[in-house]
C-alpha cells in the first residue's frame, strides 16, 4: 500500500492515517509528504472534501510528524558530523590516512634530505664508468649488482620544465604504474624480467638483468626465415596474451623485445621489456594502435615483412577477440595513430 519511488526519492502516503509508516530507501530516509497544495501553509492544515482535515488523504498525526523530523535531524547529523574514533595516543592525534603509493609524499616533499641523502644507485656501482647502459626521454638504465644478482636499476629523472610538485606526481604515477604493469604480464604469463625492488625515493626500479639482443639489432644483422617464424609466433602469443588479459603495452617497438639465446639447447626465446607507457584497457583501439606500432617498427626493412606476418598469424590463433583488434588495426592503419573523433 506504501510505494517507494526511488528516483525523486519521497514515499505516497497511504489515505488512512494508520497505514502511515516511516520507510527507509536505500540507506536514507526518504521524505514522507506529498507536494503541497496551493494555498496551503502547512501540510497538516490541507482541507479535506468534507471540512475535516482528519480524513484529508494528506492527513499526518501530530506524533508521527514528531518522529519523522527527529529521525531526519539525526540522519542529517550523522552524515554530516565526522565521527573520530577514540585514539590511543598520548597526544590524542588521529591515525594518518593510507593513501595510494603514487599520492604519499616523500621524504623529500615534506623537507626531510636527510632520508634521500643516501644514494642507493652510487652505492651499487651504477654511477661508474661503462655501467649507463640506456638512457632515454623517460630516464636512464644503469647496470648494477643488487643483493649479489646481475641487475639492471632504471631510475625516471627529474624534469625541470615541469612544476617540481607535478613533476613528483607524475613520475611517482609512473613509476608504480611500470611496476604494476610488469607483474601484471607476469601473472598473465608473459615473459618480463623480474622485479626486485621499487625505490620510490628516487624514482627506480630494480629489475633482473637479462643477457640478450634486442629484436631491433637481429634485424639490423639480419635473421634467417625460420627464425623470423619463431620469433614472430612468440611475439604473437605474449601480445594476444596481453591484449586479452587487458594490458596494453602503448611502447612495443623491435628496442623493447629482448631475444635470449639458451646456451644449452640454443633456443630463442622472446622478453617483453620496458612497460613505462602501459595501462589497462579492453578496448580494440587501444589493440590496434599496439600492433599497429608494432607493425611500422618491424617493417623499416623489407626483410622483415615475414616477421610481422608471422606475429599476426600466431595472434589470430591465440586471441579470442582478434576479429574486433583486427578491424580496428586496419582502421588504424588507414589514418595513422591518431584516434577517431568520430562516435
């Protein structure tokens, strides 16, 4: 007999005063009185066919109304009041909120150099002479021995044409972005070196050093078709794997394949690296524009053009949403990386 309409969030009273009850919709009380009539100052005063307000359908006994308007004030109360709760400290402080890694401050943000005055990169070797292996737009790549393991220390430099609070921002985003993205692909069961430490202090990651050549150097030297073939299913496989997993690479170029050669059974086997631009996403667009980088990088030479064959046939067999990947990477492929504006 009491109908709740969720959406302009009131309930329609029913006409005799003892079906009246106080109702509750969706955690909050939802008000109780019909639109008053014109003319009206009071929703008690409405008149009633007859003359007497006591059989008006609007009709609300004066107890209810006094129950109504407290259960409001106290509703209204505690969302608006902020309950602390009872701190055990002597200072009667309250806790420190947790906040997401990339939106805590550093030591360096709150004016405390003495934590950051320790260089962990100098103190691994990584500042000495032939040890700067790579160094991009991003950061650098250093060669390290971490915890008596051969390591590679990628740490993300300051850019001083950015505000230094934006640019400790970003790059602390980044920065567990690319750690997050790395042990995604390897939940997936993409072969990705491992992580073994993310110094956020200063902006590093610490990562297995893997001994190999970079796609873009076999081609450079040439490959042999059989192993423009290998190389092309595996590749294929892990971006499939990825693709449908909903990790998007955003960087895979022929620089950020590494090729391990076993020295025991001489296999190749193919390493995804450098997952600074990933995100997550089950879009085909996002699917097209992959292999679409993929494919210009691949194809500078001609040589090649099998290698890129090789990597669609093997994603086409290991993906199970490569038909929508594929129309999108031919549309793609028409108008260049740029998104359509279209829709």
């Amino acid at each position: 007999r009491t109908r709740v309409d969720h959406k302009p969030r009131f309930v329609r009273v029913a006409r005799r005063p003892h079906e009246f009850r106080c109702t509750r919709a969706r955690g909050t009380l939802v008000e109780c009185f019909e639109p008053r009539p014109a003319g009206a100052r009071s929703i008690r005063n409405v008149p009633s066919r007859n003359g007497d307000r006591r059989f008006s359908p609007n009709f609300i006994p004066r107890p209810l109304v006094r129950r109504l308007k407290a259960h409001q004030t106290c509703l209204r109360t505690s969302f608006h009041t902020e309950r602390t709760p009872a701190h055990t400290s002597p200072n009667n402080n309250p806790p420190a909120m947790t906040k997401p890694i990339h939106k805590r401050e550093t030591p360096r943000d709150r004016g405390d150099d003495s934590a950051v005055s320790f260089d962990l990169i100098d103190s691994l070797g990584g500042y000495e002479d032939g040890n700067l292996l790579a160094q991009g737009a991003e950061g650098r790549v250093f060669a390290v021995t971490f915890l008596g393991r051969p390591a590679v220390c990628k740490q993300r430099f300051q850019k001083t044409y950015r505000h230094p609070t934006l640019d400790t921002k970003i790059t602390r985003s980044r920065l567990v972005g690319e750690a997050r993205a790395i042990a995604r692909a390897r939940k997936l069961g993409v072969p990705t070196p491992a992580l073994f430490y993310v110094d956020e202090t200063q902006s590093a990651l610490y990562m297995e050093r893997v001994a190999g050549k970079t796609l873009k150097e076999l081609i450079k030297n040439g490959m042999s078709e059989r192993d423009m073939t290998g190389i092309g299913t595996q590749v294929g496989k892990h971006v499939a794997v990825m693709h449908d997993g909903g990790l998007i690479h955003g960087d895979l170029t022929t620089s950020n394949i590494l090729v391990v050669v076993d020295e025991a059974t001489l296999e190749k086997r193919v390493v995804m690296i450098d997952f600074g631009l990933a995100h997550n996403s089950i879009v085909p667009e996002d699917k097209g524009v992959d292999l679409y980088v993929l494919e210009r990088a691949i194809n500078v030479t001609h040589a090649a053009l099998k290698l890129f064959e090789a990597v669609m046939t093997e994603y086409k067999k290991a993906s199970g949403k490569w038909s929508a990947s594929f129309n999108k990477f031919a549309e793609v492929r028409m108008r260049g990386r740029k998104r359509s504006m279209i829709g």
